[in-house]
C-alpha cells in the first residue's frame, strides 16, 4: 500500500530523478526463456485492461505499480493515476489503432489487468506469454517488478509461479515505442511506429520439470534421410521420450546438461511449396508433453544456384509489411490467409516479411499451405552499431525469432540486415549476428539487403562475403534511372553466390488527385513493371525477384499530396481490395517462368 509516508518521500525523487528508469531495463525476459508452446493449453488475456498513455514516465517517476485498488473515498494520498479506474483498451491492439488522438503518441503507456480466482498448484509453474509488445515491455506483478524485454516484434516469457497468489493478482504493463539511439530500427524507417500489445497476452501452465525448447530438422548433408532432434528441459527429469510416430520413430534420450541430443536416419517424404507434407512430432519429459507438425525440406546454395531438395529453385517473391488500415500492426488469420491467397494469385512461391518477424502464425500457415519465407530483424539502415546495449538487443532478437520459428519449413533465410551503411563497426555486428544463426540453425540460409556502390556499378558491401545470398535493392525506373545499369552491376560484380532482388519497384497511387501519367501514377508504375520484368530474364546473376510490395501501408515520412502518410508502392491498394496494374504484369511474368517459358 502507498501510505503517505511513501508519497512524500518518493515526491522529491520522483521529479528529479532523471535517470528514473535505469532499474527497469534489466531485459531479463530474452530468448533464453522463451517456452516452446506447441501442445499447451493457453489461458488468454485478451480482451479489456485499464489503459493509460503516459508521456512523462509519471508511472515509472511516482511508481504507480505500488498502487492498490482502493475507493476513492478511502485514499488519502493525492494520486495522478489510478490503474483499477478510468479508461480502458483491448488487448491486443495498437493504440494508434484505438483513438485518433493516440495517432502519433510514442511514449509509455500502461495496462493493468486483474487475474481473478487464480488456482496454483504447488506442483506447476505459471508462465505470462507475450507475443509482441511494442518495443519495451515492463512486467509488474503484484505491486513488483520483475523484469523487462526489449524488442518490438518477438515473443518473450515470465516465469510468475513465485510472484502469484491464489485468488486475485494485478498484473501491470508498461509499454514504450519511443524510437531511440539503442534499438532497432533506429529513429529512422519507412514504416509506421505502431505500439501497444498487439499481440496475443497468455498464461501458459507447465509442470514443474518442463520443455523449454524442441528443435527438430532434416541434416543438410544432401541424403535428405537424417532428422536432428535438440530438446531442452529444465527440472529434473533425466530423460525425455521423443516420437516421429508416422516414420516408426520412438526414443527415449537422455538429457545431459538440460539437453537431449540425437538424429537418426529414416524414410521421409519432403517438404516442399507443391507438397507441404508435415510430420506430427511429440516430445515428452516427466509429466510435460509437447508436439510440433514439422516439414522436412534441405535449402542449400551451389555457386550462383538456390536449391530446394536439390532441385534448382528460382524464387518468385513479394514483399511484404504487416499493415492493415483498421488494426494497424495487429493482425489475424483472417488477414494472413489472404496475404496468402494474394501471393499465389500473383504465382508466388516466396515472400520477404520485411522488416521484422512477423506474427508466428504467418510461418505456420506457409507450412501448411506451400510458400517459402523470408525472415528478418529490424537492423535497418542506421543503427548504433558500436553501443553494446544495441548488440545485445539485435542479437535476442535475432535468436528469438529463430527459436521461434526454426522448425518451420517454410522458413528458408534468415536476413540480418537492410541497407545498413558499410562500416568496420557493422561488418563486426553482421558477423557476430551470422555466426550466431548458423550456430542456432544449421538448416537454413542467411541473407541481407547489400549495398551497392552506384559510382562504381558494382555490388560493393564486405558483408556480401559472410551470407549465402546476396540481397539487391535496386530502384531502377524510380529511385534509379538506366536499366542497362542492371546488366553493368551484374558484370562488374561477378557475383560467385546468388543474388536475389530483394526490392524493386515504384509508386503508383490510385486516388481521384492522383497524377495520371509520370510518377505516383498507376501507369508510371505499371511500366517499371514492365521493363523490370522484361530485364530480369538478361540477368543471369538473379535467382529471384521480389519487388517492393504486396500492399500499400502507413509510413510517417511519406508526406507528399499523393502519399498522404503511405508508402503506395503496393501492388494492391492499402484496403486490400483493388489491384493495381502492375500486379497483373507481375502475374503473368511469374507464370511464365512458372512454365519455364521465359528464355
Ligand atoms: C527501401 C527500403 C524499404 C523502403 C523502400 C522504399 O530500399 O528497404 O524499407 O520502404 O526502399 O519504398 O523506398
């Protein structure tokens, strides 16, 4: 309880303290303990919690997680806030999303939300599971801090059981999307700073020896038969059984420094974007049991050549930001199936999730239903490459996102970048990225948007060395102007590994004002369109093209009559609903070489 005492003693502090927040940026929620959650039942937290913006930090400054719920009648302290009354928000969402005056707010906001009747048992653990709060999320429980997680867009976990009673508990947020020097993106990107938890807010329920992890994967060592399982369980368990029971395969393993590690040879049928066959695993440790549908697929490079099982694959792409005009960043099964539906109209069989991880159903659903994806880490353009506290964020993030994600099939490339400028500081942080990767995950490729010297017409970026694939933004028709220049910069540069177009494109928007000919018309981009894809077949460096983007989607500086607030180089309008002309030369260019009958 907040006596007066308290009040008075924190009054003085609590205005000029500036370095206030240090003791909340412990980021002690991190890829470390994030649980694996295939199987396991989920008590949600959506819905409505008491919600207020807090532009000063007065609820960090005053403490107002020290509040209890009172009448306002029995308090007798002055009080800024009260977390039990006044407005509320529903979780998830972005409150960009929610009232037109919270539009451009980036600051602190606070959640608080009751869990009534909770029921422990003295034999489990109660983890609090987050699947995205923008940017940094502070957890406080019963009046408690008891940590934070930094980074916009992965999941992270609490362990509660020590913290939680039986009956009533008040569980508080504090969310902040303030754009500054130690995350990633930095203060500058060409998308909209969406914030809130707009993510799904759980509860999860584990016995007391538990599996934290389970990595299961085909070895890329080109027998295409021989599946690595790695489980990690913490407790006390000494073995854990693992099952693959549509190929036979039922082990019991035993857990050596809280890990089971083995990989056996079997008769598989593979994974692939024509026949997303998954296999039902199982993994069981104690009384814990978790499962997983994995596909089995091998992506391999062979000098300029992508493969997929062998088999030369060429990548027909599209990007694509997670947007919506009602939900803002939040998004729904509803809204990805589409997503999906939009890229295989267009003969997709692959799309760049730029720039951050998008929602994990995104990845599940491409398992299930065929396509390839790209994934990336907001490490976009400038970045505080030096500052340690930025190296530390990048790489959670980073290990997040594949922890998350590694026993999805359709997940071939692991992008640790775009377009960041080539410094001695950045090759350092790259390389310590990609190294970090390919040690989590041996079965996939890694990647980045490089650099280009134009002077020179050359790819010139030292990182190009350290990937498998080389990623090419070019603007030729907008930013840039000779398409010749494309055939120039693949001579010049003699690529010995693939190179894919990870961005081309133009805008082209389709409103009343909007010019009809010359740039931001449908037609001006409709024709970029059309010489980009008549290039492509000349560009023999190229193993697949994934022009900038799907759909059109907010973006703060793009602020000409046009734009209005959009980037609208989307190849369908922002509403989802109305294609645009170059979606159809798009379309017809991917089934021709669909057919193979582009030469
Ligand atoms: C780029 C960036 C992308 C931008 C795009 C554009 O090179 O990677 O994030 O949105 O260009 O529209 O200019």
């Amino acid at each position: 309880m907040l006596e007066k005492s308290d009040v008075a003693e924190n009054a003085i502090e609590c205005l000029h303290n500036e370095q206030y927040d240090r003791a909340y940026n412990l980021q002690n929620f991190n890829y470390q303990n994030l649980l694996f959650t295939g199987g396991r039942e989920k008590e949600s937290l959506s819905g409505e919690w008491r919600f207020t913006l807090d532009l000063h930090d007065t609820g960090l400054r005053q403490k107002w997680f020290l509040l209890e719920k009172r009448d306002p009648e029995s308090r007798c302290d002055p009080y800024d806030y009260d977390p039990f009354a006044g407005g509320t928000i529903t979780v998830p969402s972005c409150w960009q999303m929610v009232n037109d005056k919270w539009f451009y707010y980036e600051g602190s906001a606070w959640y608080t939300r009751e869990i009534e009747n909770m029921i422990q048992n003295p034999d489990e653990r109660i983890f609090l599971r987050i699947g995205a709060a923008n940017y940094d999320c502070k957890i406080f429980i019963n009046h408690q801090f008891i940590g934070n997680h930094y980074g916009g867009s992965t999941p992270f976990c609490a362990d509660l059981t020590d913290y939680l009673k039986q009956g009533s508990n008040t569980l508080m947020l504090c969310v902040n999307n303030n754009r500054t020097t130690d995350r990633l993106p930095l203060r500058n990107n060409d998308w909209f700073n969406y914030g809130g938890l707009y993510r799904e807010v759980e509860l999860i329920r584990t016995p007391k020896t538990y599996i934290r992890d389970l990595f299961v994967y085909l070895v890329p060592d080109g027998n295409y038969n021989r599946i690595a399982v790695r489980i990690a369980v913490e407790g006390e368990s000494t073995t854990v059984d693992f099952t693959l029971a549509e190929a036979g395969v039922h082990l019991t393993l035993p857990i050596v420094d809280g890990y089971a590690e083995t990989s056996f040879v079997t008769d598989i049928e593979l994974w692939s974007p024509e026949q997303p066959k998954r296999y039902h695993v199982t993994a069981s440790a104690g009384r814990d049991w978790v499962h997983d549908y994995v596909g089995f697929r091998q992506v391999d490079v062979v000098g300029t050549d992508i493969r997929l099982n062998g088999q030369s694959l060429y990548l027909r792409g599209v990007n694509c930001h997670e947007d919506d005009l009602l939900l803002g960043k939040m998004t729904t099964e509803e809204d990805i199936r589409r997503r999906f539906r939009d890229a295989k109209e267009l003969n997709c069989n692959y799309l760049r999730l730029a720039h951050y991880p998008h929602h994990e159903m995104v990845a599940r659903i491409a398992d299930e239903v065929g396509l390839l994806l790209w994934e990336e880490i907001p490490n976009y353009w400038a970045i505080d490459f030096n500052n340690p506290a930025t190296q530390r964020d990048a790489h959670n993030q980073l290990m997040e996102l594949i922890v998350r994600d590694r026993n999805r099939a359709s997940v071939i490339i692991w992008s640790v970048g775009n377009e960041n400028a080539d410094t001695d500081e950045r090759l350092q942080f790259m390389t310590m990225l990609i190294k970090a990767a390919r040690e989590a995950d041996p079965s996939r490729l890694i990647s980045a948007a490089c650099l280009v010297n134009h002077a020179k017409m050359k790819i010139e970026d030292r990182l190009a060395e350290h990937l498998d694939i080389i990623g090419l933004n070019e603007y030729y028709g907008w930013y840039e102007e000779h398409f010749d220049d494309l055939i120039e910069l693949g001579k010049n540069s003699s690529p010995t590994k693939p190179v894919v177009i990870t961005e081309t494109g133009a805008e082209g928007v389709l409103s009343p004002h909007a010019p009809k000919t010359g740039p931001f018309s449908e037609r001006y981009m409709a024709d970029v369109y059309r010489k980009q894809t008549a290039y492509l077949p000349k560009l023999d460096y190229v193993r697949g093209f994934t022009p900038w983007l799907l759909y059109d989607y907010r973006s703060e500086r793009r602020q000409n009559p046009f734009q209005q607030g959009f980037n609208c180089k989307g190849l369908i309008t922002a509403d989802k609903r109305i294609r645009k002309e170059a979606f159809y030369i798009l379309r017809d260019f991917y089934q021709q070489i669909k057919e193979g009958s582009l030469s």
